[in-house]
C-alpha cells in the first residue's frame, strides 16, 4: 500500500486476492490472523455467537470488505469478512 505510516501488501493468485500481510507495532504481539471469507458477515457473526463463539470486534466495513474478528469457544481466534460488501476507497497499492 502507497503509505509509509503501514506496512501492508496483499499477495493475489491470478486476480484473486488470497493473502494480506501487515506489520504491527510493537503493542502487538506476533499472531495469525486467519478470514474465512463468507456471503454475509453479519449472519456468520450471528451463527458463531449462537454457537459459543464470542466477538471480539466488528462487524465493521472497509474498502477490504465488511468483516469481524471472533474466538470460538475454546479461545482460537478467527475472522470472517464478506469481500462482496465494501465501502470505501481501495488504497492505492504498490506492486512488491
């Protein structure tokens, strides 16, 4: 991405986009964090508290897709985001 307060690069198999990678701060500490890309990111959110799961943020939009970070019942951490549902404008990204 053109900006040099965020270091983030998204990694595409043909045109599809299958990897995004962003440096933290040093508040952070080092994780994964796996998406699960869904058709309605408020209806898998729905469906994974139902079942235990807990939110831990979200759901929220952004030019990515609406998406939201959850843990399951027994504390693995996990996104969901629905890449058909965006607002915003795309950043404008840099090929690396």
């Amino acid at each position: 991405m053109e900006d040099d307060a965020i270091d983030f690069k998204v990694f595409n198999v043909g045109d599809d986009t299958v990897l995004g990678r962003m440096t933290m701060t040093d508040e952070f500490p080092p994780y994964i964090q796996a998406y699960f890309t869904v058709e309605d990111c408020d209806a898998a959110v729905s469906r994974a508290t139902e079942r235990g799961g807990e939110l831990q943020f979200g759901p929220m939009d952004s030019p990515f897709g609406r998406f939201a970070a959850l843990t399951d019942p027994q504390g693995a951490a996990f996104a969901v985001i629905d890449m058909r549902t965006t607002k915003g404008e795309m950043p404008k990204m840099t090929a690396g």
